[in-house]
C-alpha cells in the first residue's frame, strides 16, 4: 500500500516536471526501487514531489502549470464558492444586496423570480466549477462550451433582475467579473496553443 | 550544495546513483535532486544512463564530478580548510 502511494507520488512528480524534465522523472523512478528496499520509498516519493514543485517555476511548463492552477483554485473556485453561498444564504437578499446599493425591493409580485433567479445564480457557480475542473484537464474545446454556459447565465441574470427587481447592480457586476475571468481563461488557452503541451 | 561536491569527490571518476547519493550526504531526494539538476545544468556534474543490476529493474541515472566540478570541489575543500593548512605558492 505505501509502495503503491510512493509510485503514484513519483508519477505526480514526473508530471510536474513536464516534457523537459522526463529524463530526471525517469531518474526519480528507477531509485524508488532502492528507497523501497530500505523501507523509505514513501519518504523518497515525498521528497521527489517536493523536489519537482521547487521546480515548477523554472521551467515554462512549470509555470503554466503554476498559472492554471492558480487561476482555477485561487479565481475560478472561489468565485463559484461566493455565488453558491449566496443561494445557501439570505436569497435573494444575499445576491442583490452585495453590490452595496439600496436592498432589493421584494414583494407578492416579484416572489415567484426568486427560485428561478436561484437557479440561475447556481447554474452560474456550477459553470465556474466546470470551468475550473476543464482548465486543469487543459480540455479547452469543453471550456468553450462551459464558458459559452456561464455567459448565457450571465447575461439572463442581468435582464432577470433588472425586469423582476429593477436592480440588476450586482448581476452587471458579476457579469463584469465572469468577462475577466474568462479572458484569463482565454489567454491561458492561447498559451498553451503556442506551446502544446502534452 | 557543499555536503553534493563533498560526497561526489570522495571518488570522483566513479559513478554514483542518486538513493546512494542520498545516504551518503544525508541530503533528502527533495534537496538532491534540485541540486542534481542544477549542477548538471551548470556542466558540474554528468550523468549517464546506466544498465540495471538485476534483471526486470530499469535503468539507473548515475552521477560523477566533471573537471569543472571536480576543480570546484577543490577549491571549496581549499576555502574550507584552516589558514595555517592552506597551500600556498611557493
């Protein structure tokens, strides 16, 4: 069992160090052999990964690999998370109150928008999320698709509210925050046509 | 980096495998490796591809001093020493 996590850590190693480094992954793995005869091959795993995320800024591939995770866990998931709290919490006063204005006008009239409006923001997050996951697989032709998903949630969020609760501040500036995000996204995908990693 | 040259210019012509490399500096294989691929990149150390011991294992990388690293391997031992020891011109 621990045999196995080492070789799977190795593994995780030698795809940290991309396509230049393959020649010391391979390194990496042919001792894992003679750590695991002294008993220390998780150790020497551990160490291997360590080794190859000290080495992810040095080389190109390291620092895409740095750049997508970073957009993915430190913009696109906390995004998504924001947007899921605000169905979870006090809604719709959590989403359209956050734009800091005056505190949405809801009455018997306007009510029944509240679900669908709900909906629509968790469409929003679960489109973030799959984003996120489709960045890290580097599946750009699937992050068009999940992008294209995400706009039209967007851009039906903004006249939703605007029609049903004449404030759409907060779905403007959600749509603003998707624009930048999915222009990372896109510069990202551009970067890695140029180089086509694996 | 000191405690690499050290260990790699007990025997400098021999060549070393990284595990070995490891219990011999005390260096861990997050530390060694860096190192490694530093000083190779730098035309320090060289490595060649080496065939397994016993059969069904895979190749092993092995490491030694080039010249250059071997001279820097003296001059850091050199640094090192104490100045009454040091050797000097005549």
């Amino acid at each position: 069992m621990r045999e196995k996590a080492a070789r799977a850590l190795v593994a995780l190693a030698g795809r940290s160090l991309g396509g230049g480094g393959s020649g010391w992954a391979l390194a990496m793995e042919a001792e894992l052999d003679a750590a695991a005869e002294d008993g220390r091959a998780l150790g020497f795993a551990l160490g291997c990964v360590a080794a190859a995320w000290r080495e992810l800024p040095a080389h190109e591939e390291g620092r895409f690999i740095l750049a997508s995770n970073a957009l993915a866990l430190v913009l696109l998931v906390p995004a998504a998370a924001l947007l899921l709290a605000s169905v979870a919490g006090d809604f719709p006063f959590s989403y359209l109150g956050a734009a800091g204005g005056q505190m949405p006008l809801v009455n018997d009239a306007n009510l029944p928008a509240v679900p669908p409006l709900a909906a629509l923001v968790a469409l929003l997050a679960a489109a973030h999320l799959r984003i996120a996951w489709l960045v890290l697989e580097r599946d750009w032709d699937r992050v068009a698709g999940a992008a294209m998903l995400a706009a039209a949630a967007a851009v039906t969020s903004v006249i939703f509210t605007a029609v049903a609760f004449v404030d759409c501040a907060s779905a403007i500036r959600q749509a603003g925050t998707l624009c930048v995000e999915l222009a990372a996204v896109a510069a990202l995908a551009r970067w890695h046509g140029r180089r086509a990693y694996a | 980096m000191l405690a690499l040259l050290e260990g790699l210019s007990e025997r400098p012509r021999e060549w070393r495998h990284g595990y070995e490399l490891m219990k011999k500096t005390g260096l861990s294989s997050g530390t060694l490796y860096p190192l490694l691929m530093r000083m190779t990149e730098q035309g320090l150390v060289e490595a060649e591809w080496q065939a397994p011991a016993q059969p069904g294992r895979p190749a092993r990388h092995a490491y030694r001093l080039t010249a250059s690293g071997v001279a820097l391997a003296r001059a850091s031992e050199e640094a090192g020493r104490p100045s009454g020891l040091r050797v000097s011109p005549a």
